[in-house]
C-alpha cells in the first residue's frame, strides 16, 4: 500500500497564509518602527493607556516593533518549514512558529503596553491649579 504525505495541499495553503500574515505583520512593524503607523482600531499596541494621544500610541508601537519584526521572522521560518519539510514534521514546525510568533508579539505587546502606562498624562488646558490667587476658588473645593 503506496502511503502519501498526510494533507500536502492543506500544508501548502498553510505555508501560503502564514507567509500574507508575515508580511502584513512586518509591515505594520516597519511602520511602527518609523513612527508611521497612524492611531487604528486594528494594528498596533492598542490599550487604553497606548490609546490616549499620538504621543503615547506612538512610543508604545516603537518599543513593540522589533518584536512584531521577530514574530514576522518567525512566521517567515514556519512557512518555509512547512514548504520543505514533509509529513508531520511541518505540521509541528509550521504550529511551534505560529505559537512563537504569537507570544513574541505578545510580550512586545506587553512591554509597550506598560511604556505607555508609565508616560506622564498630558494636562488639559485649566486653571493650572493656582486655587490661592484664583477667583472661582470656592466652586472647585468639594461640598
């Protein structure tokens, strides 16, 4: 009985996929790297703190970009691991580099979570907190 390799045309498509989500994902890091990805409800580190302003969306995607450039890389690996390698061994390799590209980006994503966390918050234009000298006073103390 002539056995052939479990689902190489499953294996394909997976490789395929995994090499448009490289390449998405290595560009949204590229553009964050150079400050070019603009505030999106879809790409990026998108947390209330990174959310806030430009300012902090920005820092937060360019501490976060080399690892989304590493999570590409590991897409890249698995994609070419699944084209050359057969059997079950792609199956294995295409899943681990899926997996490891998913935690790197995660932790990047983590870390400039917290960077933006840590940025001061912008005052809003007010009274600048002179209560002493300032007219309205009494209206800002609690009742």
């Amino acid at each position: 009985m002539d056995r052939k390799e479990p689902y190489p045309g499953e294996v394909i498509v997976v490789s395929i996929l995994m090499f448009v989500l490289a390449l998405v994902v290595g560009a949204v890091a590229v553009m964050s790297l150079t400050g070019k990805l603009p505030r999106n409800r879809w790409a990026g580190v998108r947390t209330a703190e990174s959310m806030r302003d430009d300012a902090a969306f920005t820092t937060a995607n360019k501490v976060a970009a080399p690892t989304s450039a590493a999570a590409a890389l590991l897409l890249l690996i698995g994609g070419a691991a699944g084209l050359m390698l057969s059997g079950a061994f792609a199956i294995i390799a295409a899943a681990a580099c899926v997996v490891a590209a998913f935690v790197t980006a995660a932790v990047g994503g983590s870390i400039g979570a917290r960077t933006a966390a840590a940025l001061p918050v912008e005052e809003a234009d007010g009274c600048g907190h002179s209560c002493i000298s300032c007219s309205l006073k009494d209206a800002c103390a609690p009742s």
